[in-house]
C-alpha cells in the first residue's frame, strides 16, 4: 500500500512540473492554448490601394502567428490579451456576410465565456472599425497580486482609416504615439505599420520587453500571375530587437518590388527613373547579389559606365558565375572595352 501510494504521490509530482514548465512566465501557456499577449497592434485600411493591413508586437513568443488576421477587400483583425484565434476566422466570415464590425465585435464576445480576458479590433473594407478590451485586462493593471500586468495600461484610440490596441503597456502614450506615426508617415502601408510599431516601443511598449512582431497586408490580386492576396507576411518570432529585425525583414521584401518595378520602368525606355528605383532597391537588400547585378545594368543604360563596373563587381564577388550572364548580357555591350569589365568577366 505504501509503495503505492508513493507511486501517485510521484504521479502526481510529475504532473505538477509538467504543467508548470507549460507555463510561460509572464502568464500564458505554451502549450498550443490560448496565451497571454501583452501586446500592442495596429489594424488599418487604405482607401487608396486598397490595402488592409496589421501590425503587432509583444513580449510574448510568435505574436505575429496569432494576433493577426486580414482578407484582401474584407477587413483586418487583431485578437490579442489572452489571444483567441477563432475571433480571426470568425470575424472575417462575418465581415464577408455584410456584418459591421461594431456588430461583430459584440456577438464574438458575446459568444465567449472568457470574454473578460480577450482584447480584439475589427476594421472593414470601408474603414469601419471597433474594439472591445475585457474587464479583467483593464482591471488586472490595478491588481497588486498580478505582477506581471500591475501598473500597465490598455487601451485604444481610433484615427481615419486606423485603430490602435494595446495592453500591458508602459502608458496611454503608446498608442498616441502609433498613431501620429502612422497619420504622418511615408510610403507603402508596411512601412508605416512598421513606423508605428517602433513608435510604441519609443514610448515604453509591451511593460514587460520585446520579443516578437509581425506584420500583415493584403491587397485585392489584380494581377493573373499573384495567386495570394497576402503582400506582406512577415513576422520576428523571438529576438532581442524584434523591431530591427522585422524592419530588416521588410526591406528584403520590398527591395524585391522595388527592383521589380525598376524593371518597369526600363522597359517604358525610363532609365534614370529605373536608375533611382534600382538604388533604391540596392541598399534595402544590399546582400543581394541580384540587387547590385540589376543596379549594374542600371547604371549602364545611363551611361555610367564605372558605376555600372562598380557594381557588377559587387554582385560577382558574391556570386562568381554570375561573371557568365555579364560576360553575354547585351546591356553591358559597351562595357567590353574597359579593362576592368575584362578583368571582371575573365575565366
């Protein structure tokens, strides 16, 4: 009987340690269960392009696999705090179904017994948005016995076509500075999600750290070629300066667009616009050896010559039999006379 019974007390022993190693340390469960996510995210829409598109960071693991979700021409969704991930699919078949997001915000929650832990922002195709943050995120911050939320802030504050979300966070100036990121920034939508994300962090973000981002666009697919409508996806699942790295991410995706469209524009006979493209492009992804042997045939039909030799070398020496293609591409015709284009191409 006593072997027994230090059998089940080992049993249970065991137990006990597995399911405290489940726990992550700042609340939530790694299990593959719902999560805790001290998190702040952005959900917006572009009237322009037509884009939809989410940005999230957290000091929490992979927040840019679960917080974000967004159809081309139906809407955007964030679910964060204690992250439920059926809100995602939910919501966007019910967007799909001509449901506001106010509408959909209250029957989702509704529906969820642990609804007072969630926090979720819903935005559509025409801009609409609406946000729901649970009791208990809110009132966790003033509950001396939560040590890992005690002293944070949740909350949201709403612009023209945008709505930010967070909690845990260091003060209600996290998400105003998101938003003046996001009003007054330049360029594609990634890059101002991205701009917004590092406006946070500026102000304090997640109280708790960083660890992981994301980003989401998704645009209506125009083009028989693109088979997705997911243009951006890219997300930091742990690193110490997710930020850096989600940025670095970013510009190896758009210096691929951006060389694309330099493509374009040299074959409309438009070289220094392609010219300015294609630099651009270049020091976004300067690890690239496509990048610089693009640049190279850039320059050449500018008539930069020692430009276009500069950069040629640069992609060569990253990969050396790309001296074959330069040696018969007719773009570098009037380069063959140089001694260091020779040089360059020689066996």
């Amino acid at each position: 009987m006593k072997k027994l019974l230090m059998v089940l007390a080992l049993c249970i022993m065991c137990a006990v340690s597995y399911l405290a190693q489940q726990r992550d340390p700042f609340g939530g469960q790694i299990d593959g269960s719902e999560t805790w996510f001290g998190t702040f995210s952005i959900i917006a829409y572009d009237p322009v392009t037509k884009e939809l598109g989410v940005g999230v960071q957290s000091r929490a693991f992979s927040s840019g696999g679960a917080v974000p979700w967004a159809k081309a021409g139906v809407g955007a969704i964030a679910t964060q705090a204690s992250t439920n991930r059926t809100y995602g699919s939910k919501a966007i078949a019910l967007l799909e179904q001509g449901m506001s997001p106010e509408d959909i915000v209250k029957k989702i929650t509704d529906e969820d017994p642990n609804r007072d832990t969630r926090q979720v922002g819903v935005i559509d195709a025409k801009g609409r948005m609406a946000v729901y943050t649970g009791k208990r995120v809110i009132d966790r911050n003033h509950d001396p016995k939560d040590r890992v939320h005690f002293g944070g802030w949740a909350g949201h504050y709403q612009g023209k076509n945008f709505q930010v979300q967070g909690n845990t966070l260091a003060s209600e100036e996290v998400v105003k500075a998101m938003a003046h990121a996001y009003e007054t920034g330049k360029g594609e939508m990634a890059e101002r999600l991205m701009d917004a994300l590092e406006a946070g962090q500026s102000k304090g973000g997640d109280t708790r750290g960083m660890q992981s981002a994301g980003i989401l666009v998704v645009r209506p697919i125009t083009d028989s070629n693109v088979t997705t409508d997911r243009y951006m996806d890219i997300r930091v699942d742990d690193h110490e300066n997710p930020y850096k790295e989600l940025r670095r991410v970013m510009n190896v995706r758009l210096a691929g667009a951006r060389m694309t469209r330099a493509n374009q524009l040299a074959g409309e006979g438009k070289f220094k616009e392609a010219l300015a493209e294609q630099k651009k492009a270049a020091e976004m992804h300067p690890k690239s050896e496509q990048m610089h042997y693009s640049l190279a045939q850039r320059y050449a039909q500018v008539g930069e010559y020692v430009n276009a030799i500069v950069s040629l070398r640069a992609a060569i020496e990253k990969v050396p039999r790309l001296k074959l293609d330069a040696a018969e591409d007719p773009l570098f015709v009037k380069l063959k006379d140089f001694p260091e284009f020779k040089q360059l191409i020689a066996q």
